[in-house]
C-alpha cells in the first residue's frame, strides 16, 4: 500500500515501527495502535529514539532510547522546506553581531546529544560546515525565520569568533545547550 504515514492508517496493529522520523506523534498513530501495543520511532532533526506503549485511556507512555537514529524526515509540499541557499549567500559576508565563543566550532550534525538538544529548543535549524581562509574550521546556522549564524576557528585557537543576525541569536542557542551538555 502507498500512503500518507501521517495520515489515517487502516486497521489495528500490535507495533508501529516508523522507518522515518516525525516532528511529532501523529495522533493517526495512536489511533491505530492495539491496546497495549508498541510505537517505535524518531524525532525528526535529532537522533532520539522514542518508544512508547499505548495506555488504556487511548494515549501512551514511553521514554527516549539511549541507542541513537536518525530516519528520513516525513514531508509533503510546503511542509518540506528548500534549502535557505538565499540567506546564506545574503549573509555570508554580513557583520551582524559579532561575539566570540568560548568553543571551538563544532560540527553539529555529528554530536548527537548536542544536535538533538538544540533541535528540540530550536526546530529547523540549517546546518552547513566547511573551510574557511588559512584553514579555519566554520560552520553556518540558518533558520526560515531569518536567523543566521557563521561562526570560525582558526587552527590552534580553541575559541570561534561568531557573526550572528536576524530574530534569535542561534549560537548563543547553541552554546548554551553545550554548557548544559557539558
């Protein structure tokens, strides 16, 4: 059968066990669940692995996994983005505030716990990484409401000096869940 996986499945099942990741549990899901049957699935944008049972009063009680997974993310038309291409070229050369981080860049797309923790403060946060001039490491946050950040190490410092604009200071976001991570 091809359908929407967020939309009314057909029938009662004893295991749901999503191969992509969902921003939320659809409530479709838990309709068709049995009693007592078991959901399994991830958060889109981070690497959290949910597993739940469902309760007698239609809901369901579960837990985040310590094993890690990251599936394809579920989308339809306006509700996949395109890439924020626009607002990274706009910004690539912006000023913006500038600060400086007591961290090194960091790519965050490969620290689990960190990736995870800012997504679920922070949804739908552009991620790019690359080398800047003599080396540097850098790294771009980029969000659809404007929000950017462009961050760089040089090679030996272990500080970023970070530019950042728009509605929400997404480094600072981002320190702030590696104070709390560490």
């Amino acid at each position: 059968m091809t359908a929407d996986g967020t939309g009314e499945l057909p029938g009662a099942f004893d295991r749901i066990v999503s191969m992509v990741s969902v921003p939320r549990i659809p409530a479709t899901w838990l309709s068709a669940l049995a009693p007592g049957g078991r959901l399994v699935t991830t958060i889109a944008g981070t690497g959290l692995i949910i597993t739940a049972d469902k309760t007698e009063d239609g809901g369901a009680r579960g837990r985040v996994e310590w094993d890690r997974a990251a599936f394809m993310a579920t989308r339809t038309g306006a509700a996949y983005p395109p890439p924020l291409n626009e607002l990274f070229v706009s910004t690539a050369e912006d000023e913006g505030e500038t600060s400086v981080s007591p961290f090194p860049v960091l790519d965050v797309m490969q620290a689990w716990e960190v990736w995870s923790m800012l997504t679920l403060l922070a949804p739908g946060i552009e991620h790019r990484t690359g080398t800047g001039p003599g080396g540097s490491r850098m790294t771009w946050m980029l969000h659809a409401d404007g929000s950017w950040a462009r961050a760089s190490t040089r090679p030996g410092d272990r500080t970023a000096t970070v530019h950042q604009g728009g509605p929400r200071r997404l480094y600072d976001l981002l320190d702030g869940v590696r104070w709390r991570w560490i």
